[in-house]
C-alpha cells in the first residue's frame, strides 16, 4: 500500500479495528477514513453505497462485527447472522463497484467445524459441521470470505481474508454477559479481589484447549498480509500454542493479583473442546507473533484498569 493511499478501516473503535488504526499510523500510513456507527450504519446498503461513493477508499480493513461470547451468540443467533452478513456484504460490494484496490475481510476461527484436525489447517473449511453455539455467526463470517474469494474469480479482484484464533487486548468488551472468556475473566477476577469475595464459580470444567493471540499482533499480520499477500484462500492468524481454560484462568487470577478459591460449573457449557490454528502458511512467508500470553494479559488488564468506558461495558 502507497503510504499517501486513502485507507478506510470498518470498525475503528472495536478492538480489532483500534488496534489497525494505531498499526497504520506506527507504519506511516496518515491517510486513514473512520465512520462511527452514528455517521456510517453498515446495515444499510444505502448508506453504504453512498459513502463509498463519496470517498472511493484505495484499500478497505473489514474488522467491523457484531461479536459476543458464548451467551450472546446463543442467545442471539438470528440477529448475529443477520447484522454479520448484512454488513460485511454491503461493505464488500461496495468496494468492488467503487474500484476498491485491496480489500481485507477479518473472519473469525470459529468458521472451522467442531471437530476438524487439530492443528486447524485452511483447508479444513466446510468439511464438517460447525459448533452450534456460535453457528450463526461462523455462517456469517464463511459467507464473506466466500464473497471475497468469489469476486476475486469472477473479476479478478485481489480481496483477501483473515481467520484469527481468540483476540485479546487494549479496547476489547469487558460485559459481564457478552464478553469473551479472557476480558470477562479479567473483570470477575478484578471484581471479586475488589469486594474481597473468597471464591470465583467459572463455567464448564476447564478442559477445553484455546489459543490467543494479543490483538495488536493481530493488526501487523494485517498490514503484512495487505502489503505481500494475494490468494483465494483464507490465512490463519495465532500463535501456535494452546493453553486450557482452567490454566489460563489461574494466569488471569496471577497477573489481577486474585488469591480466593476458582470453582468450575459442570452444568454450563464447555464448547468446542480444542481450537488451535495451524499457522504454517503465515510463518512460511515470514511472519510471528509478537506478545507471550501473560505479557499481553498484563496489558491487557492495564487497559482494564484505565479505560472507564471499556470497563463499563
């Protein structure tokens, strides 16, 4: 990408989108369109046309979402399949009819299905069925990457997607309810410690196996992938490691300084019980991840801690 190019990033308040932004600016890409939710509603096609219309982007970061954890997608699963797809189409279209130069669409790994071969390769995509909790979504997310990859054989664009294991770090959803299991653990944790409450319940039994990857990791794979990579085929962003929910809840408890008793609800749901990236194709063109676990979940906890709003929601 030209470092005058005109640059817009869909979602530039989440933490995906944030973390894009500061990536481009560290790199020296000034150039960069933001819309907030209230000037740019992604739902509505009309509106979305028009402002690409108007601003004819160069390259276009698709890191907008409606994103939740396990109780939000289960919950929720007509509304995150509807507002996903709706937007990420619009946007996509948009691009391409606006001569758009490069697109970058940022999925999820949660597209894979439940049980695929661990480590996850790419090429894994649409051979078994998904995980029913967050099915909706992870249908949403195919259906983009599909549309990318459709475009770019029906005409020639050059649209490129990204599936990232779990993200965590500076602006990420601390709710009680709709958050993912890392930021959600920071605010139990920081919380009880606060109220000086003796014992945290978790959900599951801390079996299942995940893999994180610090978000501003995240955006320089991005920017790597926008600046030496073309293809079809979606690319796999994580760390390679893995880590089980009852270790990393004791790392969270460590790094917020929490020294009560974690109990575990049996009766709640585990998901999908390992989720690792095979991320091979990444490493083969030059590319690792930056930030270790704990590193990151200080960060992150940071964040927590002087971010009111976030830690509001």
């Amino acid at each position: 990408m030209e470092k005058n190019a005109k640059i817009y990033v869909a979602g530039h308040r989440g933490m995906v989108g944030s973390a894009i932004v500061r990536e481009l600016q560290r790199n020296g890409y000034s150039n960069i369109v933001t819309r907030t939710h209230k000037e740019l509603d992604l739902c509505r096609q009309d509106a979305v046309e028009r402002f690409f219309a108007e601003e004819r982007p160069d390259y276009v970061f698709l890191a907008a979402a409606k994103v939740g954890g396990i109780i939000a997608n289960s919950n929720a699963l007509a509304d995150f399949m509807y507002e996903n797809m709706i937007l990420e189409m619009n946007v996509i279209n948009a691009a391409w009819k606006n001569g758009c130069k490069k697109l970058l669409f940022l999925g999820s790994s949660c597209i894979y299905p439940r049980l695929a071969p661990q480590p996850m390769k790419e090429s894994c995509l649409l051979t078994s069925e998904l995980e029913a909790t967050n099915e909706a979504y992870a249908l949403a997310k195919i259906s983009g990457l599909k549309y990318c990859e459709y475009l770019n054989r029906q005409y020639g664009t050059d649209y490129i997607s990204v599936m990232p294991t779990n993200l965590y770090g500076p602006n990420d959803n601390y709710h009680p309810t709709h958050s993912h299991v890392l930021p959600a653990l920071i605010r139990r944790f920081h919380e009880a410690k606060e109220a000086g409450i003796t014992s945290v319940t978790c959900w599951g039994d801390g079996t299942p196996l995940r893999e994180f990857l610090y978000v501003d990791d995240l955006a320089n794979l991005c920017l790597f992938l926008m600046n030496n990579y073309s293809g079809n085929e979606t690319v796999n962003a994580g760390t390679g490691k893995e880590i089980t929910i009852k270790a990393l809840t004791e790392l969270v408890a460590k790094v917020v300084g929490y020294e009560g008793e974690i109990h575990w609800d049996t009766s709640k749901p585990n998901g999908t019980p390992r989720k690792l990236l095979d991320v091979s194709k990444s490493a083969a063109m030059g590319w690792s991840y930056k930030t270790e676990l704990e590193d990151g979940i200080k960060a992150a906890y940071d964040d927590f801690l002087n971010n009111p709003m976030r830690a509001e929601r």
